[in-house]
C-alpha cells in the first residue's frame, strides 16, 4: 500500500470520527451516516485520486443534504 493512501485513509477517517460524533449528538443522520462512511471507505478505495474525490464529496455531502 502507498503512502500517499495511508496518509489520506488517517485524514478522512479521523474526520469521519468528528462526523459521527457530531451527527450522533445533533441527531443529523446525513453528518452520521456520511461519518461512517469516511471511516469505512479508505478499506475499498486503493486509487489515491478516487480517495480524495470521494473523501471530499463526502465531507461535502452534509452541507448540501438537508434531511
């Protein structure tokens, strides 16, 4: 594994962590559930690009989907 990906799979899931948390605590499900999936993700995604594309969709998401 490169350590470009290592590197972003800590900076993505440390900050789904903060997600998670915050969702939990303000009961926002998209901020929870894009948390879990900034956690998991790094697991299946070995192309460095589409690691970062998709870690910052994510941390996106939740400013554009209100539910």
């Amino acid at each position: 594994m490169e350590t470009a990906n290592l590197f972003w799979g800590l900076l993505f899931s440390s900050i789904g962590i903060g997600y998670f948390i915050y969702g939990r605590r303000q009961s926002n499900l998209v901020a929870r559930y894009c948390g879990i999936a900034l956690m998991l993700y790094p697991y299946l995604v070995t192309n460095t690009l589409a690691l970062v594309a998709v870690g910052i969709v994510l941390m996106l998401a939740p400013r554009f989907i209100d539910i």
